[in-house]
C-alpha cells in the first residue's frame, strides 16, 4: 500500500506518518532526505532522529539526498514499510545538485519505483501550493514541480491524507 502524507510546516505530517508505519507491525524502514546545510536544518534533524529514539522502535534509518528510488529498490522487501521524510526535501536537493534532465531521470525513476515496489511506502512531503506566488524563478519553479510530482504520486497512492494541525484530513483511501 501506497500513502502520500502532505502537510504545511509544522502541521505534524511526520509524526502522523510516524505513528501510521509503526502501526504496521512491519519491519520499518526510514529514509531521511534532509540535509544540514545550516544550524537551523542541524536541529530539525535532530528532532526528528530524537523523536524516533523516543518511540523506542528499531527503525533502520537510510540518509539518502537524491537517489531515491535506487534506495528504495535496494530496501524493498515483502512486509517492509518504507518511510520517506521528504519528498519536498528531496525535490530540492534535486534542484540544487542535478541539471533538468538528471532530475526528470531521478523523478521518473520514482515513479516507476513506486509502480513495482514490493514494499509499503509512506511518503511525507510539504503542501505548497497553498500560499502566493513566490517573486523570484528558482521558487516558482519549485513550486511548479512539487505540485506536479504531487498530483503524480497521489495517483499512484492508495491513500492520500493531508495534516492540519495534526489533524488528518484524508483526501483518498481510508486510514
């Protein structure tokens, strides 16, 4: 199964889609796609590798910024359930580091990945086709991307939920 989590910042998408894997009973795989580019990033990491040791789950964690599928080709497994925190994240990273057509490889590699993946998998990613239209190109073209790869992965999710002050508003499925 499938599961696409959106949320704005702080609208506590990760720990829903924490707390959701957990109940799998599966074997847990996370994958982080942060990285700490600054102090402020340092410790939004921090919190959340902390609130993992707090659930006192083993959580096999993988730190990947950009190969995306290919990790989670390697960590499919039957009764696995794979936690990606986050595709936003991740879509910046690619945005930073890779030119158009290494980008639309790595986001088509996802896709494809997400089609034949043996595993369950959660995916966390940040709404932000909510707010104004953003001055400068670099954020509109973000913004124009992250809503595209959204309207994609809902289709190929089971269950899309979306988390508003914690709450979760499900878009399709059932929790």
């Amino acid at each position: 199964m499938n599961t696409l989590v959106l949320g704005g910042a702080k609208s506590g998408k990760s720990l829903f889609a924490e707390t959701m894997a957990i109940q799998s009973a599966k074997e847990l795989v996370y994958i982080a796609t942060a990285q700490p580019h600054d102090t402020e990033m340092e410790q939004r990491i921090s919190l959340h590798q902390q609130r993992r040791i707090k659930q006192n789950v083993n959580w096999l964690t993988v730190e990947e910024p950009t190969a995306l599928a290919k990790v989670i080709q390697q960590e499919s497994f039957n009764n696995r359930l794979i936690l990606i925190d986050c595709l936003t994240l991740w879509l910046s990273n690619l945005l930073y580091t890779c030119d158009e057509k290494q980008r639309q490889t790595e986001i088509n590699d996802l896709f494809s990945c997400v089609e034949n993946c043996k595993a369950d998998l959660i995916f966390v990613s940040n709404e932000t086709g909510l707010g104004i239209v953003p001055m400068n190109q670099l954020s509109r073209q973000f913004i124009d991307l992250s809503g595209s790869l959204h309207q994609q992965m809902a289709k190929l999710s089971d269950r899309v939920i979306m988390t508003i002050a914690g709450l979760p508003l499900v878009l399709k499925g059932s929790i």
